[in-house]
C-alpha cells in the first residue's frame, strides 16, 4: 500500500506488484478543494504513470521508461 499527502489532499492506492516494479493502481484521494488542485492533479498523475522504484539511503525515486519523474526525500 502507498499513503501520502498531495499539494491538497490525502492519498491511497494498493502496490499490485514486487519491488522494484511500481504500479499504484486505482489512486483514491480525499476531495477538498484548495488554490492548487492543477499541481494536485499534475502530481498524481504523474504518480500513476510511474513503473520503477528505487530506494537509495532516504530518497525514494520512482521512474518510467523516460526517466526519473517523482523524488521524494525522507524528512529529518
């Protein structure tokens, strides 16, 4: 499962494949309205358009077939 937070509202999808593949699926979200649903809605789609994932220390990057795409970075 993946969990998160996007520029307006929460997010949540099953992971239906083994790591390093990525795949979230059907992406459920929370439906409040704020100033940035464009960047809301540019970030998940990008997060559904994703294939690869790849972990290196505190930074989880997720790729397709034209590169890498998201960078997240774990918070101190």
């Amino acid at each position: 499962k993946i969990a998160g937070e996007a520029p307006c509202n929460a997010y949540s999808a099953a992971m239906t494949v083994p790591y390093p593949w990525f795949d979230a699926g059907h992406i459920a979200a929370t439906r409040r309205a704020c100033p940035d649903l464009a960047a809301e809605t540019a970030f998940l789609n990008a997060l559904g358009e994703v294939t690869i994932s790849d972990v290196l220390g505190d930074t989880l990057i997720l790729s397709d077939e034209s590169g890498e795409r998201l960078i997240f970075k774990a918070a101190d």
